[in-house]
C-alpha cells in the first residue's frame, strides 16, 4: 500500500526544493510545517554513502528561532536547564527545552550570533511561539522571530574533504557545534560542525532563501570526485546512534534525566529556568523508565515501525520501542526504546510487540556497539 501527499502552501517548501525534485526526491515529510526529504529512492545507497562516503540533505526544515534584544541571553537562559554562562559567540550548545512539569519539548542547538543575539536551530515543535509566549509574558526586551537561514548539511567521512575543497583548509579547524561565518560566490553562509548523524559532518546554513539552487548544485559539483549523493536524516543510522527524536522517542512525560540528558541539566545555577522546580523533584524522587537500546531476535525486518510498539517483561507492559530497524552493519534487528529502568536493567526477557508478531529481546546502552 502506498500513500502521496498533495503539495500546497500551506506547507512551505525549502529553497533547496526544485533541486531536491530535479535530482530525483521520491519521499517527503513534513516537519516544522515544511516538506522535508526522506529519501531518493535507494536506501541502501543512501546509508552507504553516509557511513563510508559522503550525503548531503535538505535540513532546511531545521528552522530557526531568533532571539534578538537586550534580553535575548536572559530569555534563552529562562527556555533551558543548561547553564549558558560561559556563552561565546562561534560555539553551539546542545540545549534541552522543558515545559513547566518537566517534560523534554524540544531539543535545539544554540547559536550566539552576536551580543544581542541567539538562535535556536529547533526540531520538530513551535519553539518561536513558545519563545515568544515566555518573553511577553515577562515584559522582555526581545524580538523573537525566524530568520531567512535554511541548512544544507553535508554528512559522513568524506564531509570535512568536501566541505574544505568549498572554502579552504580553515574549516578542518572548526569543533563540533562551532560555526563561522563565509560567502561562497556571493553566497552568505553560516558553516557549522554539526547534523543530526554520527558520521560527522558540516551543516551550510544558507542565509539568503533565493539562493538555494545554486549552493546545491555547487555543494554537488566540489563533492562529486568523494562520490557524494542525496540523502536525508538516515533512520538505521539514527538508530543505530541512539540519537533522540523529540516527539518520536518521547512523550508526555518524558524528561531530560530518563533520555540520558541530565548532564545537560544544572539545577544549582542561580537562573530560575522554566520546569526547575519540576526537575528538581524529578531528580529527587529517582527515574522510573530510561532511554534505552533493544536488541531482538528473529528475521531481519523489512520495514520500519510507523508507530510505537509496545514492550513487555515479566508480562508487565513496561514502554515502546520508538524506533525499529535492521541494522546491516551490526547484523541485528535494533530499536531505540523508553522503558521502566527495571526492565532496562534486565539481562534480557523482553517482549516487543512488532506487527509481525512477538518478538524476543534484551536491552543494551546507546549507542549500539558489537558485542554488547
């Protein structure tokens, strides 16, 4: 069974769209109310190219929630649990957003663009409404908005040779979550070590809309001796990573110590950030589930999970498995799971209900490894 998406305004297109369709796009989603690839048609060339060669994608889905004003620090250090005192411009800082009971709502990295100004590169929610909610609330001097920047990300082992051939051996230098400015051709850009894979890898934050076609094709053109090829967030890999899909590995009352995020979280600093109270009794009365990985028996599996399944040990329903996949490096059937820790704990006994049947299981950390 197959299913299409009629294409509209009402969800917007990235400027790298028509070079995504010319170059032969056959799936989308959507995500932060725009059409994002998914994949060209070959998976399996897709995740190759990521894990040995070099993939770019259209991430410019990843949008942008500007913080601009006297009060842009003070606002952005109110949306996080993470200190931001030793903030500096060209670092990024990975940074849970919690909601007002604790629950993990989004994920961004930030970015200090100037002294006034910072931006969060979101997944998947309305941070700017949020945003912008907590400052009127509180009489801020901020202007929350999303600026014209749509990242074109270049992932794998060939990404840093890639990305050096556009603009010099100066990028090698770079850590990860730093970023500089550069203009290719005229082309204003932010270009940042960062994307949502662990093949490493840049991401080209386009900073004039109307020049997509063209920093696709020459994104295209200096890869094309490292073999580079379209792609889009791979979902094994991701798997595999155990990176986090806020809103997929999470739910209503997920929180930043049960998704492995409690370094992120600092309940001693003097700023009274949005859930801290919530968060300190979190803490205080222990975790009951964890982000987890899960290893389980039986054939490959031909397709991904398109909804959660559901988990048993000991015949007790303990959590879902989020996301589900056969990893081909590993040679296991593999899923990232939110479980009770008991049963994270576990030597194995578990029971994931898949759509084709029960399967037998055990967990294990993340990310995978062979031989765990």
């Amino acid at each position: 069974m197959s299913f299409g998406i009629a294409l509209g305004p009402r969800i917007r297109k990235s400027p790298f769209f028509n070079s995504t369709v010319t170059t032969g796009v056959t799936h989308f989603t959507t995500y932060n109310h725009m059409y994002m690839p998914v994949t060209y048609g070959d998976l399996a060339a897709e995740y190759d190219r990521l894990i040995h060669g070099v993939s770019m994608w259209d991430v410019a889905a990843e949008r942008q929630v500007s913080l601009k004003g006297p009060d842009a620090l003070t606002l952005a250090r109110l949306l996080t649990p993470r200190n931001l005192s030793s903030l500096t411009w060209g670092v990024g800082k990975y940074v849970p957003i919690c909601n007002s009971i604790g629950t993990l709502i989004n994920d961004p990295v930030l970015l200090r663009i100037d002294e006034d100004e910072v931006w969060l590169s979101i997944a998947d929610t309305d941070m700017k409404y949020w945003a912008e909610g907590v400052a009127i609330g509180l009489g801020l001097d901020v202007r929350v908005t999303e600026p014209d920047a749509s990242p074109l990300a270049i992932q794998g082992p060939k990404a840093e040779d890639v990305v050096a051939s556009l603009f010099g051996d100066w990028v090698r230098d770079i850590k990860y979550f730093g970023f500089r400015d550069a203009v290719l051709d005229g082309i204003p850009l932010l270009v940042a070590r960062s994307g949502w894979s662990k093949q490493g890898g840049f991401e080209l934050y386009l900073l004039d809309g109307s020049r997509g076609d063209t920093l696709w094709q020459k994104v295209a053109e200096a890869g094309q001796p490292y073999g580079i090829g379209p792609g889009a967030p791979n979902y094994i890999e991701r798997v595999e990573s155990g990176l986090i899909s806020v809103g997929a590995d999470t739910d209503d009352h997920s929180n930043p110590f049960e998704m492995g995020l409690g370094k992120f979280v600092d309940l001693e600093q003097d700023v009274d950030f949005i859930g801290k109270d919530a968060l300190r009794k979190i803490r205080a009365e222990g975790v009951k589930r964890r982000f987890c990985g899960v290893i389980m028996d039986g054939a490959p599996l031909a397709s991904t999970n398109s909804h959660p399944w559901r988990i048993m040990h000991n015949g007790v329903d303990v959590g879902f498995a989020s996301a589900a996949a056969y990893s081909p490096r590993l040679e296991w059937n593999i899923a990232t799971a939110l479980i009770a820790v008991e049963a994270a704990d576990a030597d194995g006994g578990l029971v994931v209900l898949s759509d084709d049947g029960e399967r037998h299981a055990r967990p294990t950390s993340l990310p995978f490894r062979k031989g765990t």
